[in-house]
C-alpha cells in the first residue's frame, strides 16, 4: 500500500473539535482580558453571547481534550530513544536529516506538546470554574475574590503559553512540512512522508 493511514475519522474528529473550541476560547479569552481587544466579540455575536458561550465551549474543549488524552497516552508514553531524539534537537530544527535519530509514530517533540497541551487544559478548566462559578459549584466554593483573581491571572498565563505552543504545532502542522496537515485532514500519509518523518513507525507498517 503506497499510501499510510495515520489517524482515524474518531482521531480527526476528536482533534478538530479540540482545535476549533480552543481557537474559540483563545479568540474570545484574549478580547475579555483588555477593553482595548473587547471588538475581538463582534466575531462571536457581542459581548454578552462571548461571555456566555467561552465557558460551555471551554466544557467541550475538556471533554474532547479528556478523549484526546485516552485515546493518545499510551503511543505519547516518553522513552530511551526520545532523550537522544531530545538531545538532536538543533539537527531537526535545521532539517539536518541524519542529525537526527529516527522517530516512531510520534517524535519526543510531539510527546512533550501532547503533555503540555493536556497540562495547561487541566489548569485552564480548574482556574476557569471559580471564574464562571464565583458562587460556588460541587460544594466547593464560594471563591471570594483574592482567589478569584489568582485564577484569572493562572487563566491568563495558561492561556499565554498554551497560544504561544500553538503557534508552534501549527506552523510545524502546516506549512513546515507539506504532506503532514493532509494526515489531520483525511487521515492518511504517503510511505515517503512517513520515512522522512517517522522512519520507525514506517517499518512497523511494512506488513501493509
Ligand atoms: C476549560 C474551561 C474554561 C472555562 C470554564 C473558562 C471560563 C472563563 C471565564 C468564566 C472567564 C471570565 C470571563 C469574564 O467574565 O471576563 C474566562 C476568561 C478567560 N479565558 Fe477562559 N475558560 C476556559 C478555558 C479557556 C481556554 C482553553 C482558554 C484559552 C485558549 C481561555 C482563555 C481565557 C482568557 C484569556 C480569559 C481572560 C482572562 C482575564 O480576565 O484576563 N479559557 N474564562
Ligand atoms: C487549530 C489549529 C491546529 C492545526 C492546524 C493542527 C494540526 C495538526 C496536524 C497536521 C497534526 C498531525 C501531525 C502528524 O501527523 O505528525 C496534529 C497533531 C496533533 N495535534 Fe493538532 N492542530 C491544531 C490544533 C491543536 C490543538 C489546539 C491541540 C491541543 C490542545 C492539538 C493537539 C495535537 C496533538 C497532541 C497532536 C499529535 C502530536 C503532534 O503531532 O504534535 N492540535 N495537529
């Protein structure tokens, strides 16, 4: 079979709704935290409609992150060759192909991105709850506002490093490297994609 299937619909599903949502709240997040960006909710039906979807979309974002996180732990599990991978880093960022030791379904870099990206998603729903929720919720609460304004400002920082993250994993997603937004999108890669970028894995699929 010349062509590899890397993701399945469920896969592609699961990861456009996390990607969509989290857009949505990175978009609406950034136009609440200054006036000076509030014009940003024109795009989301206003202000009020903003300030009432952001938490419920931020539900759906956890529950797709949750199902990200099942379906991706164990092939994002860090390994012995993931640190030499690590350690080759410079090689890869310079496309220094031999530099750097091959990779299997996912590169260490990818790894550390899955954990990160889950990471900041728990600490984005815990810190967005006694915002939304300032009475109280599940018998935890009420939040009075010294720890109201702790998790803004966790919100916000979260927010910071999970965009700038994104920027990253879009760009190495899309124009980096052609042929690797093709596997998001209708969920197969070429084999000569797959031996450039995932040798190991590639061999693994050899029986094909
Ligand atoms: C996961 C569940 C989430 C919940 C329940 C939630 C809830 C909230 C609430 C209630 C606010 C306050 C809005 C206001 O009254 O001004 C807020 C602000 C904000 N949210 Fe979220 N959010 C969530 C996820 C996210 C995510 C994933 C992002 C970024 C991608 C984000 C970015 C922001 C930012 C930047 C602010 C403005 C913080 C500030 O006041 O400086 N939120 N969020
Ligand atoms: C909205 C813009 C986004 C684009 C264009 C995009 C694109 C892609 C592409 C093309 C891949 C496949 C990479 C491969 O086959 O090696 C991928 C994988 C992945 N995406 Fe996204 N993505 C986006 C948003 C997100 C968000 C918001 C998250 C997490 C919160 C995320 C998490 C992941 C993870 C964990 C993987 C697997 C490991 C990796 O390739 O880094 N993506 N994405």
């Amino acid at each position: 079979m010349s062509r590899l299937e890397r993701f399945t619909y469920f896969e592609r599903v699961v990861h456009w709704t996390l990607g969509l949502s989290f857009l949505y709240l990175l978009m609406t997040g950034l136009a609440f935290s200054h006036p000076r960006l509030f014009w940003i909710t024109v795009l989301s039906g206003g202000g009020q409609t903003a300030r009432f979807l952001h938490p419920w979309i931020g539900m759906l974002f956890s529950v797709s992150l949750g199902s990200m996180f099942f379906i991706w732990a164990k092939d994002m599990r860090l390994e012995s060759n993931d640190r030499e991978w690590l350690m080759a880093v410079r090689a890869y960022a310079t496309r220094q192909k031999d530099g750097v030791p091959p990779a299997g379904k996912y590169n260490a870099g990818q790894k550390l991105f899955f954990w990160a990206m889950t990471v900041l998603g728990v600490v984005h729903l815990a810190s967005g709850i006694p915002l939304w929720m300032p009475a109280g919720v599940l018998g935890i609460g009420p939040f009075y506002g010294g720890t109201v304004n702790t998790m803004r400002l966790l919100h916000y920082a979260t927010t910071l490093g999970g965009g700038g993250l994104l920027i990253v994993h879009v760009y190495l997603g899309t124009v980096a490297y052609p042929g690797t937004l093709g596997a998001m999108l209708h969920g197969r890669v070429s084999r000569g994609w797959a031996r450039l970028h995932h040798p190991r894995w590639e061999k693994e699929q050899a029986g094909d």
